[in-house]
C-alpha cells in the first residue's frame, strides 16, 4: 500500500499557491493514525485541494476543467508523481506521470484528439495500478445525500417498517443501511485477514517457534501454566461472540479437560512441548480477536460518549444497531443531521486499513456541537486503533483539532 505525502498546486484561482507536506506530521509509532488540518479563510481551495487530490488518485480531470489553475503535482510514498498543467494557449491539460505524458481536453472528458489517444491509455496503465494502492475517501458528510439514496426504492419489496413501542411506523431500507454493511464488513473481513486492518507489534507465531526450536531453548512450562492459558481464553469467550469471533470451544475444553486429568502429570517433555504448541496457536488466534473487539468495544464506548440518549451496538449478524433510550430498534437514518455526520465519520475510522489509508473530511465541524468539535479528533484516531490511516481535515472551526495546532496546514 502506497500513502500520498505530498500536494502542490499553483496559481489556484488565479492567486494561491499551496503546498501539504503530509510527511511532516509522520508518527513513530506504525499502529498510530496521522494527522492534517488544513485551515484558511472561505474562498482559498481548502475543498478544491482535496477534490484535486481524489482526481488525481481517480484519474477524474473534471475539477482541473472547472477551476482556474497553473499546474498541480501529487506525489505518493513509492515517489511516483502526477502531474497537470492546464495550457490554455492550447485549451489543453498536460498530464505526466513519471516519464509518460499526453494531453486532455481542457473543455470536455477525454483525450484532446484522436492522436492524443495512445498516450492517454499508456499513461492510464501505469498509473492506475499505483494509485489503487492509496486507499482515499472523500467523506460525504452531508445527510441529505444519503437521505436520496435512501429514498430511490424501487419497489414496495424493498420497504421495511420498524414499529416502535411507541405505535409509530419508521419506513426505511435496511439492505441499504451505508454504515451498517461498512462495519458487517469489517468484522467479516477482519477475521480472514486481519493484517489488512491492524499492524500486530508482536512476532508472527511460527518464527517464534522456529526460533526457539533452533536455539535449542529448553522447555520448562508446567502443566498448571497451560491450564491458566487456556482459562484466560476461555474467559473471554463472551464478550467475544457477538462479534462472531469464537474460536473452536469444544477442542479447548477437550484440551483442558485432558490437562487438568491426574495422569497428565506423566506427560513427557516432548508431549507438552507439543501441547504447548498447540495452545501458542490458540494465542496466537486469541491475540488477533483482541486486536478486533478491542476496536469495537472503544468504537461502542466513544459513540456512547457522545450520544447520551442512545445506544450503538456491534454483532456480526446484524453489523450495527442503534437503540433509543427507551430500547426501540431505529434506523441509522432517524437520526439527527449531527448525529448522523458524527457516526458517519466514526465507523469510517472504524473500518481503517492498517496503512495506505487518507480519509479527506470536508468541513467536519457542520452540525456539530462545540463539545463534539473538541472530542473529534481523539475519537476518529481511537476509533482506527491499530492501524495507521491519514486523517486530513479541512475546516473553519478553531476548537477541531485545538490540541494539535502543530499538525495544521494554513492555506492562504
């Protein structure tokens, strides 16, 4: 996975010239979110920068077709560059990429002529397979969007009612809850492969045994101490299987039950060396469930702080539920504007990438309480525990991200 590090563009609006260093704010710890504020006044490109950067990494040209602008580079981790300039003796955008080079039409999609056509697709091939490894999101905070996506049904099948204790008819479409399959996702995905969300700070399972078998380390656990292994997982089944992370609890109790038997105490060296083989495979197993429920359960208690007249759970059956103070069932989409903008932003930190991952919030503070504004950030860096995503904020409001005025951006 390939992160962005650095945005230049020139002459914006015929009079600014802006450059994000995304590097400056890199943090030595690889299971840490990164931080960028851009700040500036209405009217300089806070928005257009980000739209630019989503472009580029979309090979979308249409905002360098509807903004005046000189030229603008993006460049990635690998220091693979893009570049566009907009020529207007030519009514053309010159793009390259590394060594490549072709020319777009500066009024309408695509190539500027048929002659361009080649050099447009060579450019496309290179560089499209370096930029799906930047996992970019451009949030969408507005309700209202989700609103009309909510409200194109197609038929009657598709229309769900929820009916409260209280008599009322909620109408909604629950196949199309947005964030309910973002985090059904993550907690499905997560248990296949969970290196694609978290960075483990612990040696992999099987060196560590190659390790100590080479080194001849002599094996000195006891029976007991294998028991009290097996106990703290056991222990913590529960909380861990509405989330759908049991593990095979049968075997377990088998493996207990035969350790915990009198005559195992005849066990030869080489047998519970065996054992204890097995049971650092069942940690090892343990020790990845941590890593997800650990991110759900401060997923659940952060949105708990900020809404105090509800209740959002995760379970593997249903991905997310939201209760009312008063225990009805409601749709993510009965929610206030606020409510749901703070949601939004929080499960998109939830379902981080360990790497690779910029998640570009446009104006965060909107709908927002001021005490909300001031708990935003550590919330969305809590929220992606374990991995390393970037979060670059652009906004007007002083009191986002107050506590950490050294990663801000002035533009203008």
């Amino acid at each position: 996975m390939y992160e962005i590090t650095t945005f230049r563009v020139c002459e914006l609006f015929g009079q600014y010239d802006h450059s994000i260093d995304f590097r400056k704010n890199d943090v030595d710890s690889r299971s840490k979110a990164r931080l960028c504020v851009i700040v500036g006044k209405n009217g300089v490109g806070k928005t257009t920068a980000l739209n630019m950067i989503e472009g580029i990494l979309k090979l979308d040209f249409s905002i360098f077709r509807e903004v005046p602008f000189s030229s603008a580079e993006l460049t990635l981790s690998s220091e693979d560059r893009l570049t566009v300039t907009s020529d207007l003796s030519s009514s053309t955008l010159e793009v390259s990429f590394n060594d490549l080079s072709c020319s777009l039409s500066l009024k309408e999609p695509g190539p500027a002529n048929e002659l361009c056509e080649s050099d447009v697709e060579k450019l496309r091939q290179a560089a499209l397979p370096k930029f799906t490894q930047v996992s970019f999101e451009a949030l969408d905070i507005h309700r209202s969007s989700a609103l009309r996506d909510r409200t194109n049904l197609k038929s009657d099948e598709d229309i769900d009612y929820l009916r409260t204790k209280s008599g009322k008819l909620i109408r909604g479409n629950k196949r199309n809850s947005k964030l309910t399959q973002k985090v059904h996702r993550f907690v499905r995905e997560a248990q296949v492969d969970y290196r694609k969300y978290f960075t483990s700070e612990g040696p992999e399972l099987f060196p560590k045994i190659i390790k100590r078998l080479q080194g001849g380390e002599v094996n000195d656990v006891t029976i007991e101490q294998l028991i009290d292994r097996l106990n703290v997982i056991k222990d913590s089944e529960p909380s861990m299987s509405r989330f759908g992370l049991s593990l095979n609890m049968s075997d377990i109790e088998q493996l207990t039950s035969l350790l915990s038997d009198k005559d195992s105490t005849k066990q030869s060296t080489a047998a519970i060396s065996a054992l204890e083989a097995y049971v650092e495979t069942l940690e090892s197993k343990h020790a990845e469930r941590l890593l997800i429920s650990d991110r759900l359960i401060k997923f659940e208690k952060l949105v708990g702080e900020f809404l105090t007249d509800k209740v959002v759970a995760v379970d593997y059956q249903k991905g997310l539920t939201i209760y009312s103070a008063i225990g009805d069932e409601i749709d993510e989409l009965m929610l206030s504007s606020g409510e749901y903008h703070l949601l939004y932003m929080l499960v998109t930190a939830l379902v981080s990438t360990r790497n690779g991952t910029a998640i570009a919030i446009d104006e965060p503070e909107l709908s927002l309480h001021v005490s909300w504004q001031r708990k935003l950030v550590s919330a969305l860096i809590e929220c992606s525990s374990g991995a390393s995503p970037l979060f670059i904020l652009a906004t007007h409001s002083a009191s986002i991200a107050s506590e950490h005025q050294d990663q801000w951006v002035q533009l203008g």
